[in-house]
C-alpha cells in the first residue's frame, strides 16, 4: 500500500533536510512525502522546493500564513486524499517521532489498522530528554481527555499517525477546527466514534535539538475547552 507522509513545518529549516534524508531510507518506492509549510519567515518553503526538485519523492503544499497544525494537516490530507495513496501519516519535523519508526507505523496500517497511534504511554513507549512540566502536562492531558472521552487511548495528544484513506474519507474535515493538541485529540475521537479500529503501538518520543518549539499556552487552552464541548457535541 503506497503511503503519503505529511510533514507540517513552520521555521523548520535546520531539521527539514535531515529528516527528508532520513526518510528516503525508511520509505519505499511510490511512497511520498508531503511538506506542508505556512509561509515560514525562515525559509523553510524554499528550501523544501529546492529539495523536492532533488528528491523525487517529494511534493510542496505552500499556505500563506501560520493557522497552526489542525488546518495545515487538513490541507495536506486533502491534498493526499487527491492522489491514490492508501495510508496517510502525519509527522512533526523536529525528530520528537523518529523515521524509523515509519514503517511500523505503515505495517500496522497494512495489518488492518484504520488508524495507527505512535504512542508514548503504552507498553514499550518512551518519553526521552522531556523536562519535569512537559511530562506533567502531556500525561495530564492524557487524563483530561480520558476523563472526558473514555476513548480507551492512552496517548491520544500524540502527532505520529497513520490513517487508511478510507477514514479520512468519511470523515467530515471540515467540521474539525482545532489548530494544535486539541485536533489530535478530535480526529481519533472521530475516528473511534465512526466505528473505525484504532490501534496504539509504542515510540519513543525525543525532545527537539534544533530550532523551536510552537507549543503555547493557547494550544493548551484550546484543548481544556475543546475536549468537553467534543463530548457534548457528540
Ligand atoms: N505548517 C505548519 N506547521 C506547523 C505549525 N505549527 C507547528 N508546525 C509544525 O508541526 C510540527 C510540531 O510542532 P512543534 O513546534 O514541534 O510543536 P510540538 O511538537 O507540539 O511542541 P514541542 O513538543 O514543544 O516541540 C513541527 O514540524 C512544526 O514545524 C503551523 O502553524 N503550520
Ligand atoms: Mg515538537
């Protein structure tokens, strides 16, 4: 089954080559990469048209301007969903999920998976390098969100996933607009809801080395009230 990696970036320009790199040895012949980039003011678009020329397996989706990851990965699974790639991966392009973690993403998606969680909270899991806060508000959110949802996931912030086009299909995307932890939180939600089988396998998450996080107190906030009003709507 061909797959299309999404790779959100915004000032990612010390990574990007890197992790494209790492991914040309990990993926194999028809699988693509899709770079989806917010206009960063660092040069990052360039630089991934630049790299795409180079590497075959590469495509660009360049958005004006920075709206956060929700609507960044729904452009890039519309996009994907254009195409007749069967599995559709999101990733972060800082090495917090590492490449070679791809193709068990894409063998479970092979195995039957709907969709696949790259997981740090079940057996054989790993949080590295992450401070004391980041760990409690990760593992809180992960409480929070179980509180609310009884989803029987345990990792459900996570970015490293892997759907079948057919999921992504039935869902209706435009009805998620959630730009940061909380539309990881919501897609899988939905995901479950629509009867869907969602599977969790263990990664190891590592601390970004280069450039800066995007995380903020807004990204935060949303999912303290996206998450309930997820359960009243339904
Ligand atoms: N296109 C786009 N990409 C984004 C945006 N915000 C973050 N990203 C990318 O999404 C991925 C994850 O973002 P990070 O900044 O690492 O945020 P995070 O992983 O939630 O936070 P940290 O764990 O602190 O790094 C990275 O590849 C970012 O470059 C955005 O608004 N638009
Ligand atoms: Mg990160």
């Amino acid at each position: 089954m061909n797959a299309t990696v999404c790779l959100p970036t915004y000032n990612e320009a010390a990574n990007l080559e890197p992790m494209l790199r790492a991914l040309e040895q990990v993926l194999r012949p028809g699988d693509r990469v899709l770079v989806i980039d917010d206009s960063s003011p660092d040069g990052t678009g360039e630089l991934a048209d630049r790299l795409a020329s180079e590497l075959g397996f590469v495509d660009v989706l360049h958005r004006d301007a920075k709206e956060g990851l929700g609507p960044a990965y729904l452009a890039g699974f519309r996009r994907a969903l254009a195409t007749d790639t069967e599995l559709i991966l999101e990733m972060d392009c800082d090495f917090s999920h590492n490449p070679q973690d791809v193709p068990r993403l894409i063998a479970a998606g092979e195995d039957g998976a709907d969709l696949v969680l790259g997981s740090r909270y079940v057996p054989g899991g790993h949080v590295g390098d992450w401070g004391l806060l980041r760990r409690a508000i990760s593992r809180g959110a992960s409480l929070y969100t179980a509180l609310f949802l009884r989803m029987g996931v345990r990792d459900p912030t996570g970015g490293f996933k892997c759907f079948r086009r057919r999921v992504l299909e039935e869902l209706d995307l435009d009805a998620i607009t959630p730009r940061g932890y909380a539309f990881q939180i919501e897609t899988t939600y939905r995901v479950k809801q629509a009867g869907f089988r969602v599977v969790e396998i263990p990664i190891t998450f590592s601390d970004r080395t280069a450039g800066h996080s995007k995380m903020s107190k807004a990204i935060v906030l949303e999912a303290v009230w996206a998450v309930p009003l997820l359960r009243l709507r339904g």
